[in-house]
C-alpha cells in the first residue's frame, strides 16, 4: 500500500493552501533535490516548500530516509521502459535502451543514486522497473535466477553510473582532468607499467557514452551468459 493510500489528505487552515499528501510532499523533494541534492535537502526544507511546519511530515513518512525512498521511487515510476521489437535479438536493444533511460533519470536528481545503493525498493515505481526488465530477459530466453540477478545488477549498475556522472558534472571535470590524467599514464614508470604507457591515449580516450555503452554490452553479454 503507498503512503498516499495509507494516510488520509489533510485540508489545511486557509482554503488558499493546496491540500497536504504524500504526493505533495514527494513532489516537493524531488523538486528540491533537483535544485541542491539529496545531501542538502533537509525535511525542514521540504515543510517550507509545502507550507507546513518540519512535525507535520511525520504523519506521512517516518523520517527522512523513508521520504527519499520514495522519492527514488517516483524517480523510477519515471524512466521510460523501451519495448522490444520482433527481432529475435531486440529483447536485448530494448533492455540497453530502459538502461540507459534509467540512467538519465537518476541523475536528474543528484544524489539518488546513492539512496538507491543503500536500500532494497521495494514500491511501485522499482518493481515496475523490474518487472519490464524481466520480461525482456524471459524474451531472451535468460533463465530465472540469471534474470533474477540481472535485475541486482543492472539496479546497482544504474545506481553507479548516476553518481558519477553526478560527480563529473558538479566537479567541473572536463579536458583538463583527462589531459592531466594522460599525461600521468604517458609517463609511468616504464619498468612497471609498460601497458599503461604504451595504452595511454586508448584509456584515457573514450567518452562516458563510449564507455557506458560497453559497459551494458559487457553487462547484458554476461546475463545471457553468452
């Protein structure tokens, strides 16, 4: 059952004031997670963005971590699932592509990503997620438990990629790191790390959506068992 579900909406003093629920109250966090981050939103904050005071939240969500949750939550109901077309193959398309969207999603709100690593979802938006992942691998042919731990590591894996790119974005990294970074592998020790000199462009080289890419061809090939 949802928090909205559990609780019943609360019609406030002035009629001006839109009513108190759960909807209202996850909204309002997302909205100010977009604009400082899991780490700086605060229940104090989210009571001021839906005009009631810190206690009030409390008939809602336990704490905090509870509100996150169900933020994540919404953040998944979110991502745009990609269907599989008739191609015997596009079970696998179709997964790379609710990958990807996944992704994107996750690191709109900054933060979550790491609110996702720290619980097990368990809400709707999560289990619909999961639950079109795994009718893509069952289209595949992926056997139950592979898919069963497919969508773990796909989860986390999504999860991960957020956050970084979360970092990469907010550190104002950019050519200058990757230039400092080349110039490192360029100039190791030849004696001990002879691979990393003689491939230090082909690892510094490749862009995130490069390299993302590879990493859910490498991921997908690994769930198929291929």
């Amino acid at each position: 059952m949802s928090a909205q579900e559990k609780h019943p909406i609360t019609r406030r003093g002035r009629s001006a004031k839109p009513p108190l629920t759960p909807r209202s109250i996850i909204e309002a966090t997302m909205v100010l997670i977009q604009e400082h981050g899991v780490e700086k939103t605060t229940l104090r904050q989210v009571a001021e963005r839906v005009e009631t005071g810190p206690a009030s939240l409390y008939a809602y969500f336990a704490n905090r971590d509870a509100l996150l949750e169900h933020a994540l939550d919404a953040a998944y109901a979110q991502v745009q699932l990609v269907d599989a077309d008739g191609d015997e193959r596009g079970w696998r398309e179709a997964l790379a592509g609710t990958i990807v969207n996944t992704i994107t999603t996750l690191a709109q709100y900054p933060g979550l990503g790491s609110v996702a690593l720290g619980t097990i979802p368990v809400l709707s938006g999560a289990l619909r997620l999961a639950e079109h992942e795994l009718m893509l691998m069952d289209d595949g042919g992926i056997a139950p438990e592979r898919a069963a731990l497919g969508v773990d590591l796909i989860a986390q894996f999504a999860a991960s990629s957020a956050i970084e790119r979360t970092v990469r974005r907010t550190g104002n990294r950019g050519d200058g790191e990757r230039q400092h970074v080349l110039s490192a592998y360029e100039n190791a020790d030849p004696e001990r790390f002879p691979q990393v000199r003689r491939q230090a462009a082909l690892l510094t080289g490749p862009d995130e959506r490069t390299r993302r890419d590879f990493a859910i061809r490498v991921l997908i090939d690994g769930i198929e068992g291929a």
